[in-house]
C-alpha cells in the first residue's frame, strides 16, 4: 500500500512539473504577443500611411475611436502592457512589414512601471532609439510621442511615477531634436500642476478616457499631415 501510495505522488509530481514547464514554455513564446496581429497583418491589402505603434494607450485608442484610424489609414499597433524591449521585438513584422510612411512610437510608461523588471531611463531610450533606427532603415519615418502624465499605477500602487516621465519625456524630446524627428507633445495637454493625468480625463489616473482622445488626435494629426506632406514633396523631385 506504501509503495503505490509513493509512486502515486511521484507520477503527481511529474506531471505537475510537466504541466508547469509547459506553462513557462507557452508564456515564454508569448513574451512579445507575436500572434496579436499576425492576422490581421496578413489581411492588409494597402500599405497604412501611418503605424501607431505602442502599449495599452495606443491599444485603447483604437478600439474606443477606430473610425479617427480608419478614416485616415491610420492602423493602430498597440499591445496593453508592454514595455519597449517587446515592441521592439516585434517591430518588424508588426510595422516595417506592413510598409507604411510613418510610425507613431508611443512608449516608455511600463517601463517606467517596471512591468519586465527594473531597466534604466537610459535603457528605455535606447529601446526607442532601436525602432527608430530600424524604421529608418526601411524608409519609415518615425514621429516620438510624449509619454502621457501619470502619477499612480493601479498595479504599482507603491510607485511615484510622475518624476520619472517627466524626466524620460525630457530625454525622448532632446532625442528628437537631434535627430531630426517631429515630436508629439501630449504630456502638456493632458498634465496637471503635480503631473498627474487630468482627472477629468481618466479614470485610473494612467489612462485616458474617450475625452482624453479628443484631446490627443488633433496634436498628433497636425503633425502627422505635416510629415506626409513633407514626405510626398520628397517623393516627387
């Protein structure tokens, strides 16, 4: 009786070990979520103009107003949660591959959040340093957004985040400066005097609601008729 008792826990054993390291296995290969789009990419017919690349701001965006991306073949490739080490993972298939003009990089909050683990402010730039590089390399010009205020994380609740995005919007903005890019200033649209996100504009103190949006898509839609224009002339001398 001892001894089947015995191999009974230790087939128990097994097999949860084997449950487990298919577990990791399955989480590991979903790290950067490859497969999120890798439909719909596949059914694109025209080339976007715009790629909107990004975490959950960008993710919400495009499922709350799709029509101010439809109407503008704009496409929106944001994954909630993601840092800039995952966008950067899967940028080729889900922006360069899909050939468009422009690439809007809205990045750096889960960073700052520390969603993979601490990483330095100088590392998160050099994230974005990479898609840009990357982008140019195919004929993509990249536009840099502002990350958006935030002073709480519901999921980070003992975190002090407003500093930290000032201070990365700082670096992002100087970055674009020198090399060249158009920068998208959200960040004072949407801040308060603590550098909190207006709260009449959220409801987590991190994301925007729909009114945020309204606010968002003028500033970024200026800027980015700006670029096509100035990439069209380009194209034709």
């Amino acid at each position: 009786m001892m001894k089947r008792y015995i191999l009974f826990l230790i087939a128990s054993v097994i097999a949860i070990g084997a449950i487990d390291a298919q577990n990791r296995t399955k989480s590991k290969k979903q790290w950067a979520q490859y497969n999120r789009y890798a439909v719909a990419n596949k059914q694109l017919t025209v080339s976007p103009d715009v790629v909107f690349m990004g975490n959950s701001i960008t993710d919400n965006w495009a499922a709350m107003v799709p029509e101010f991306f439809a109407d503008n073949n704009y496409l929106g490739r944001g994954i909630s949660g993601q840092t800039t080490e995952q966008m950067l993972a899967r940028f080729r298939q889900d922006v360069v591959d899909l050939n468009p003009k422009v690439v809007v990089i809205l990045a750096g909050i889960n960073d700052i959040a520390e969603n993979n683990g601490p990483i330095s402010k100088e590392s998160i730039l050099n994230n974005i340093k990479s898609m840009c590089d990357i982008a140019k390399a195919n004929n993509i010009t990249p536009v840099l957004c502002s990350i958006l205020p935030c002073d709480y994380f519901v999921w980070r609740k003992t975190m002090k985040p407003a500093p930290i995005v000032a201070e990365m919007n700082a670096m992002i903005k100087d970055y674009a400066r020198e090399a060249g890019y158009r920068y998208v200033d959200y960040y004072s649209a949407l801040v308060t005097e603590t550098g909190a996100l207006n709260p009449k504009l959220t409801k987590d103190r991190c994301h925007p609601t729909k009114d945020g949006y309204q606010i968002m898509m003028p500033i970024v839609k200026q800027v980015l008729e700006e670029t096509l224009v100035e990439i069209n002339d380009a194209n034709k001398q």
